[in-house]
C-alpha cells in the first residue's frame, strides 16, 4: 500500500496558502490590491480569482469529484504559472516569481501524489 502521506503534507500546505490567498485576494488586501495595480490587472479581477482559488481549494479537500478536482488542478497550474510570468514581465525578476513557484510545485506534488481514490480513471499519461 502507497503512503498517502507525501499527498496530505503537500496537498494541506497548498490548501492552505491558497486559502488564504483566496481569502486576502477576494477580501482586497491592500498588498495584493497594490500588487495587482502594479501588474497591470483590473480590481474585479480579484473578486474572480479570489472566488476560484476558493472554490478550488474545496474542490481538491473534499472527497470524490474527481473530474471536478482535475480541473481544479488545472485552474491553479494556469493560475500560479501565469503569476510567475506576470511578475516577471513587470520587471520584478526571479523574486517576484519565487512565490508562485513555490506554489506551483506544492499543487504539481499534490496531484502527482494523490491517492487512487482521488484519481480520475482513464488512460494514464
């Protein structure tokens, strides 16, 4: 029997930050607000974002919902890669990247993990 706990430790921290995330970025946190002023987007964007990382987050804890869950996945790898990107095409360089990258290989780890029960059935890749 496979350990599922690589995919627990992984899968809480990146609950977690994108809880909260989700939370200071639909609540509009002055950081974040002056984050996204800085890149360009527009304020009801965050209104947006915040909903999906939300609901995201739900979509990956609960059980069942593979389908759903895989598609939550995907959300959060386009979300976290094109955060990188944007920071660096703002000029804020690797720093500004390290966050979402961080991000990323937490969400790319949890899903690599996830046990059988969580696993969409279907041709393996």
């Amino acid at each position: 029997m496979k350990s599922k706990l690589p995919y627990w430790i992984t899968t809480a921290l990146f609950a977690f930050a994108l809880f909260g995330s989700g939370m200071a970025t639909l609540t509009r946190q002055p950081p974040l607000v002056a984050t996204f002023q800085h890149l360009g987007y527009p304020m009801y964007f965050m209104t947006i974002l915040g909903l999906a990382k939300l609901i995201g987050v739900v979509v990956v804890l609960v059980p069942g919902a593979r389908r759903m869950k895989e598609w939550a996945y995907a959300g959060f790898v386009i979300n976290l890669a094109s955060a990188a990107i944007s920071h660096v095409m703002a000029g804020d360089g690797a720093g500004g990247a390290a966050a979402p990258l961080v991000l990323l290989g937490l969400a790319l780890a949890s899903w690599w993990t996830r046990p059988e029960s969580r696993k969409l059935e279907g041709p393996a890749i």
